[in-house]
C-alpha cells in the first residue's frame, strides 16, 4: 500500500491568508487525512502546529493519541 496526504485542514486558520501576529509564539490545531492511494478512505492525524513558546501551558503532561477513521 502506498500512502496519500488527502488534505491538511484547520478549523481556526485559513492557510492561504494566516501570518502569526508574534511569529515567535502561536499555535493552532491541524487535521491530516492520510489514506491509500487511489482509495476514498482516510485516517484522521489531529495535531497542533506551535512554537515552542506557543505551547507553554497548554500541552498535557502525557500526551495524548487518538487515531479517527472515516
């Protein structure tokens, strides 16, 4: 199986416009949807985009993984 980067996806950004106010500290939520090649179906990555700045406080102690299936 080959894989396929279907689309990259934020609720809270539109990527064609998006510049950080503070390019130093920011983050935001992505979503990935990666599936076979030539198929429909996909996974779902949800993950967030930060600076190392952007992220204090905000991250769990323990990560956290989920895996979404369409």
């Amino acid at each position: 199986m080959r894989a396929e980067l279907k689309s990259v996806d934020s609720p809270d950004v539109d990527f064609a416009t998006y510049w950080p106010e503070d390019e130093n500290c920011f983050s935001f939520p992505i979503t990935l949807r990666i599936g076979a090649e030539g198929h429909d179906a996909a996974d779902l990555f949800q993950m967030t985009v930060c600076t190392q700045a952007g992220s204090a406080g905000k991250m769990p102690a323990r990560p956290r993984y989920s895996v979404k299936t369409c």
